[in-house]
C-alpha cells in the first residue's frame, strides 16, 4: 500500500536509525537536488529521528569543507530556512574521501557505519544512493555486496537498500546485464531504481485523475479516445553537461523513461489501484505492448557541437518525436505522439488526450465546425494545470455551439506541503514503498522500444535553431 507523508510523520517515533550513504557526495545531483531534498525532509519532520549521512567522494576534503559544499549547496534553501536549522542538518553529516573502486573505501565505510550502530546500540537501516555516472554502477555493486555492506547486522530487523539512478544500461542488451549483476547480488526488496518523474506530484495526479473521476475512466479506452501526446519541451539547452549529453541524447535521457513512464500512467490497467505489485505489473504490461514506431524524426539544435565536451561531429539528437500505438485491446489504433527536446521556445511538460468527436450532433446548424471533440490537457510544468475543452451553447437565436475550457491552476488551490521528486523519492525508500520506483520488467521493455531508434544512420537527424518553435518547425 502506497504510503504518505502522514502517515510517516506518525510511525516516525518508531522509524529505527538510518544512514544515508551519497555515492557522489560532491556530484552535481548531490548538490542541486539530494542536500536540498534531505533539508526539506527534515524540517517536515520526515526523517528518522536518528540518522547519518554520509557523502563519499575522491575529493580530499576535511569535514569542516564539506560542510561548506553541503551550505553553499543549500543556499536557495537558506533563506526560507533559519541558519540554526541548517546549522543542525549539518551535525548529522559526515564525508569520507575515497575511490569507488577500491576495496579500502567500503572498509572505512563499514567503520563508520558501525561506529554510528555503536552510537545508538543498535543496528541502523542503511541506504546507499548512486549518484555516479552509470559507468561507475557495476564496480560499486560489487564493493557493496563483496564488503558486506549490504547485509544487515541483525538479519531480518533492520534494512540495506540501493538506490539506482537512470539511465539505466545504454541500450537493452547492457541494461540487461546490469540488471542481472544487480539482482544476482541483491533481492528485488533491497532495489529503488529512480525515475523523478514517477515521484512528481503533479504526475502522480494522472492516477488521481483517471481513477478517481467516473467521467474520465468510463471514457478512457479507444473506443472514446482519439488520439494521446506527451510533451517534454525544455527552453534550456545542455548548458554545462555536455560531455554527458552527448554520449547518451534525448531518447535515453528522458525518452526511455520519463516519456514512456507519463504514458504507461496514463494507460495502463491495474488489477489493483492500491497494490505496489499491481501498480508495476500494470506499467510493464503497457510498455510491453507498444508497437515498433511508424514514424520518427530526430533533431539537433544549432551548435551544440560547439558545447563543452561535446564531439565537434556529434550525431547526438537533442530533439525527438515519435508516433506509435499500443498493442492491447483497450488502446489499439489509438495514435500516440511522444516528443521532448532541449533549446526549444517554450518550457512545457504535457498530456493531451483528445477525445472522439460527438457524432450525434446535429452537425448542420453549424456547417462551418468540423467536429466536436473534448480535449483534456494535463500540463505538469510550468504550471500545474489541467484543461478540458467543452462544447456549450452560444448565446442567441440559433443553437450554434462554441468551444469553452474549464480550468484549473493546481498551484493557486493547493498550500499544502508538496514534497519535491527528489524528497519523494528519498522519502518513499526509507518508507520501503517501491511504488514509485522502476521494476526491472518495466525498464526492459521501455528499452526494447527504443533501443532501436538508437541507430542514427536508419534516422536522419535534423538542425534546429535555438528557441525553435517546435510546432511550427519541426513537425
Ligand atoms: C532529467 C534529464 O532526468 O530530467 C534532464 O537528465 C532533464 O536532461 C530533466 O532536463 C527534466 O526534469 P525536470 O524535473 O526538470 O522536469
């Protein structure tokens, strides 16, 4: 059963020790998003009473410099937060300077895990978060099984898990070898492997949507709707992860999982809303019956070439669009439009889901409107906004119809503490509710879809200006 923060905050008391480990301690996901993440829990009142984290990293730093690294990357927080608070966030962390790769690091690591065990005479729950470059995965799993820093001192009454960031493999065949070196070594409870988007509030509202609104789910299936497009569009462009971007492009980045994580949410079919198992059988089953595109372009905007650690002859695509179907009954012959790209003109995360036009009415009073569809928009950023388009009456003589919206701003009617993705996620692994989290079936047929639209030369890759319009322009 899905759980929430409430419901933490009330087992909280009894939630026993728990050390967080930040393989990538100095990394940029550590600063931008796990420190800032880690604060909000704590200030909710939704972390353990008693825990440690630990960041490890190659950097030789002293404690006193990482407490500067782990301030400074807390600044924007800062301000809403009282310098004390901060302050006292920062006594539980410590650092330890080490290579991934060596088995002395996992020893000192043990050392001070245990020495926190020893702290508070008992055995701790132990999370080791991957904050590394994907290359980096294997030889840390390694280490962690090898070292015995995955088994729990007490057996069954504490816990040891891993939380694995994406991409996951580069493709299918070295997805599934990593799978298989992850579960030979761990048990699929001891695995959290990440997609932010699942851990976003605003998607998570899909559910909500969907199941909890007798209008929507009687129509939802082919038979009332018409077409389905996802939209990842963002303004910015690379910036400084170049050298990353260009060995993996927009299909891995967030094609293979975010793109396809919206559309399984937004079609699939659980036996049980409320079960974690039903909930990821349901999203694999919908990736498993996507059909082979029938129409994909792929682009690449203006100098990105020039970008720092990028190839000067990058065939690397930062733009991609793609048409496809699903194969089940419910879905079939249902157009599905998935599309994300960097450096475009506008910043919009969205779903439009048009439904079939209504053929009962009596189109003749109105020769010159084609057809009377609903269309409901949900757009996650920038704003949290949902949309449906309905026909209405125009005032007057005759009985001319006119298309109005009914909308609503999420954030203008909720004040409530909406965790980030990243709490989310953090939240939900010490919660143990794998909800949220990737299950190894799940990323196997997201990259059997697009492993092979990996082949750049089968797919032309087209240039875009900065700031394209991506309506105009690139369909
Ligand atoms: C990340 C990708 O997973 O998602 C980024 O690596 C992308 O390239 C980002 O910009 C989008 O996430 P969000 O939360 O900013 O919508």
């Amino acid at each position: 059963m899905t759980v929430f923060l409430d419901d933490l905050m009330l087992k909280k008391a009894s939630l026993p020790p728990t050390s967080i480990v930040i393989f990538g301690g100095t990394g940029d996901l550590a600063e931008t998003k796990l420190y800032p993440a880690l604060l909000d829990l704590y200030v909710h009142g939704a972390l353990p009473n008693q825990f440690r984290i630990i960041g490890i990293s190659r950097k030789a730093l002293s404690p006193e410099e990482y407490h500067e690294f782990v301030k400074k990357s807390l600044e924007k927080k800062i301000s809403s937060y009282e310098q004390s608070v901060v302050a006292q966030f920062c006594q539980h962390i410590e650092y330890l300077a080490g290579d991934f790769g060596l088995a002395s690091t996992y020893s000192e690591l043990l050392s001070l895990l245990k020495e926190f065990d020893g702290e508070v005479m008992q055995c701790t729950n132990k999370l080791f978060y991957l904050a590394v470059p994907p290359q980096l995965y294997s030889g840390i799993f390694k280490y962690l099984d090898e070292s015995g820093l995955m088994r729990t001192c007490d057996g069954v009454l504490s816990w040891a898990r891993i939380l694995v960031e994406k991409p996951f493999g580069r493709d299918l065949m070295t997805a599934e070898i990593l799978e298989e070196e992850l579960c030979s070594r761990f048990d699929e409870e001891q695995i959290y492997r990440i997609d932010h988007y699942l851990a976003k509030d605003s998607i998570e509202n899909i559910i909500a949507l969907r199941f909890a609104n007798t209008i929507l789910s009687d129509s939802w299936y082919n038979g009332q709707v018409e077409s389905i497009a996802i939209r990842l569009l963002e303004k910015k462009d690379v910036a400084n992860r170049g050298s990353f971007y260009d060995g993996v492009g927009a299909l891995r980045d967030v094609g293979q999982n975010h793109v396809l994580q919206i559309l399984a949410l937004l079609t699939m079919t659980p036996s049980d809303i409320s079960t974690v198992s039903a909930i990821r059988a349901a999203r694999a089953e919908v990736l498993e019956s996507l059909l082979p595109p029938t129409y994909v372009i792929k682009g690449q905007y203006k100098d990105f070439t020039k970008t720092i650690g990028v190839a000067s002859d990058s065939l690397t695509e930062t733009y991609f669009k793609i048409k496809t179907e699903l194969s089940s009954s419910r879905w079939s012959g249902v157009p599905i439009t998935l599309e994300a790209g960097k450096a475009l003109d506008k910043n919009i995360n969205e779903v439009v889901v048009t439904f079939r036009p209504q053929v009962n009415w009596q189109r003749e009073t109105e020769p010159h409107v084609k057809d009377h569809r609903n269309v409901l928009t949900m757009q996650f950023s920038p704003e949290q906004r949902i949309t449906l388009s309905v026909w209405v009456k125009k005032p007057g003589f005759t009985f001319a119809l006119e298309e109005r919206v009914l909308e609503l701003i999420r954030s203008e009617a909720v004040d409530a503490y909406s965790p980030e993705a990243y709490e989310r996620v953090l939240y939900d692994c010490i919660a143990g509710d794998q909800t949220r989290f990737v299950s190894g079936a799940e990323v196997m047929a997201a990259w059997k879809f697009i492993t092979p639209l990996l082949q750049t030369d089968n797919i032309p890759l087209f240039s875009y200006e900065v700031g394209a319009q991506w309506s105009d322009s690139l369909n």
